[in-house]
C-alpha cells in the first residue's frame, strides 16, 4: 500500500514540474516559433529538456541531444539539443555559436535561467524564474539552453556533443579565472601609476588609459600572460608563464 500511494503522488509532481518549465519556455518563446508546434509536441520537448535540468549537479554539465521521433516542426524531425550549466556569463553565445556552424539554423531557441535546489543526486525540486535575481538563499541559478535543429543524425549528434563539453570546460575555466585577471590587471594599472618605470610620463598616462578602458568592461579576458624581462633593455629575456 505504501509503494501505491506514492508512485502516483511522485508522477504528479514530475507532471507539475514539466508544466512549469513549459511555461518558462513558454515566455521566452517568440510567438512565431510556437506556432510551429502543435501543442503535444512543444510540451515533449518540455518533458525532454526537464529530463536533462533532473540531471545536473552543481560545477557539472548536462549535454542532451534528442533525436526523438515525436519531435516534429511541420511534420519534419528534427533534434532537440538541451544545455544545463551553472549559470554564467558566456554560454549562451559560446553554445549558440557552436550549434549553427554544426547545424546550421535553429528553428528554435530557448534560453531560461532557473531556480532550482539540488542534492547529491541532481536537481530535487524547481523552485521558479531565476532571471530576475537570486530570491531563494538556498537555491542555485542555473541555466538552460534548448535548441531545435534539422535532424542531425547519431554521428553529427556524437561529434557535437563533444565540442560542446569542449567549449563549456572554457567557459568554466575563463569566468573562474576573470576575477583574479581583473585583479592582475588593477595591479599592474597600480604599479604604473605609483612605481617609478624609466618610460616617458606620456607613454604610461597613456598605457594606464589603454588598460583602464580594457578593465571597464570594454574586453573579455579568457587569458592572461605576464611577461618577466631580465637584463639590458637590447638583450633583454623575457620568460611567460601562463596565468
């Protein structure tokens, strides 16, 4: 008795749970894309990118490709390519770009960030709309991009997902690395304007422009190299480690 009261109670939720992350998509969707669609297909798509958001975990990446015979754009398969991450600046672009130089136009694109809360084995519970602003404490923003392409087929679909977990690990390591590279740079910005260097005052004035401009937002660093120059300045050396 105890097992059949709460497999239903557990489909319910589920059920509840893909209708709300229907209407996410939903509201970013043009109204023009939605029309597409018959209903019944929109909402599998849902249940597919609800599948995918079940599995993440926090610091992971899902990479779904669904290449499901219900999902159909004019009666015309096609693929529907779900990205669950962390959320963080760069994705959307990075993801977007990466899937219409693979496969070509999107008939869809969808990009909601959500409110979830997780535990050890993925996301327990959607709690709501995660663009305006973190509102729960104990909730996670993470975000979610679903695309429809062209049917791909299983080999493009392989190789795809491979450049995607690819450009995420790059993304994952350049916006953990940005802080600390601002901060390199506002050092540097720093020893210019206080450390005596034998250049013309004019030439550092400018040079400290040059990396404030660069600091406000007006250039994304995906990496950094420091130079080291040792001996004269004609036969100087110089050594690289990478930041």
């Amino acid at each position: 008795m105890v097992a059949g009261t709460r497999k239903p109670t557990a489909t319910k939720s589920k059920t509840a749970e893909v209708e709300k992350l229907a209407a996410f998509l939903k509201a970013r969707a043009p109204a023009e894309d939605l029309s597409d669609y018959d209903p019944g297909v929109f909402e599998h798509a849902a249940a597919l990118a609800h599948a995918a958001l079940k599995r993440h975990k926090r610091g992971d990446s899902v990479i779904s490709i669904d290449e499901d015979p219900a999902l159909l754009r004019h009666g015309r398969p096609v693929s529907a390519i779900t990205i669950v991450n962390d959320n963080m600046p760069f994705l959307f672009d990075s993801i977007t770009g990466e899937i219409a130089e693979s496969a070509g136009e999107a008939s869809l694109v969808l990009h909601p960030v959500i409110l979830v809360k997780h535990d050890k084995n993925g996301v327990a519970d959607l709690v709501g709309d995660g663009s305006a602003g973190k509102s729960d404490p104990h909730a996670d923003r993470v975000s979610l991009i679903h695309v429809h392409v062209a049917r791909m087929g299983k080999e493009a679909a392989d190789a795809l997902r491979g450049r995607l977990a690819h450009i995420l690990s790059q993304v994952r390591a350049a916006v953990s690395d940005w802080k600390p590279m601002l901060a390199r740079l506002d050092q540097a910005i720093h020893d210019f304007r206080y450390v005596p260097v034998p250049l013309d005052k004019d030439e550092v004035t400018e040079s400290i422009a040059f990396l404030e401009w660069l600091r406000d937002d007006n250039f994304t660093f995906l990496g950094m190299r420091e130079f080291k120059y040792v001996g004269a300045r004609r036969a100087a050396r110089s050594s690289a480690p990478r930041r």
